[in-house]
C-alpha cells in the first residue's frame, strides 16, 4: 500500500510541477502537430486514411516488453518455484506464439 501510494504522489507531484514550471503561451507552431520537421500532410479530419501501421507496431513492442517483465521474476526464482509455475511459463509462451503468428499473418511486421 506504502510503494502505491508513494507512487501515486510521484505522479501527481509530476503533473502539478509541469503545470506550474512549463510554459503558458500557446502559440500555432507550438499547438501544431510535430512530424519531423515538416508541416503535416493530411491526417484525421482531411479525408485520407490514417496509417496504423506504427501505433501497432508500438503496441507489439509493449506486448513483448510486458513479457519480459514478466519472465524476469521467473527466471530468477527458477530453482524454488514448483513444477505447476513451469507448466504455467509454457502456457503462457504458447498465448505469445498464438500472437506472434497472427501478426505474421495480418502482415504488420511488413513495411513495404
């Protein structure tokens, strides 16, 4: 409950120090979309589609850096934990493969 609580007023104390430290004008070049430098092109609201293709792949990333946060624990209690956590590893290995093929398939890992 401590390390929660603690890590709730971290993030609170962040929001409220930018608010009170960060700048106040809103000007059109800052209110305007960032993409590299150039102005943007097209979007939502003109028409053309939107491309996806890199919010799924930012949302592959987090699936598998979960995983790993989740093996980590794992890997080191290897030798103490029972046979049942070990069945429960596979079981969960398996779901990954179950998704990583999917995405293979749906072809989002391809950028041409």
């Amino acid at each position: 409950m401590i390390m929660l609580l603690v890590a709730l007023g971290i993030g609170i104390l962040a929001v409220i120090a930018s608010a009170i430290l960060g700048p106040k004008k809103a000007t059109r070049a800052k209110l305007m979309a960032y993409e590299s430098g150039n102005d943007p092109e097209g979007g939502v609201g003109t028409g053309q589609r939107f491309p996806v293709h890199f919010y799924l792949v930012a949302m592959l990333f987090i699936v598998f850096d979960i995983e790993t946060a989740f093996f980590y624990p794992l890997a080191v209690a290897y030798q103490k934990l029972v046979p049942f956590a070990f069945w429960e590893a596979l079981t969960f290995v398996g779901l990954l493969l179950v998704g990583y093929y999917y995405i293979l398939k749906k072809g989002v890992l391809e950028w041409a």
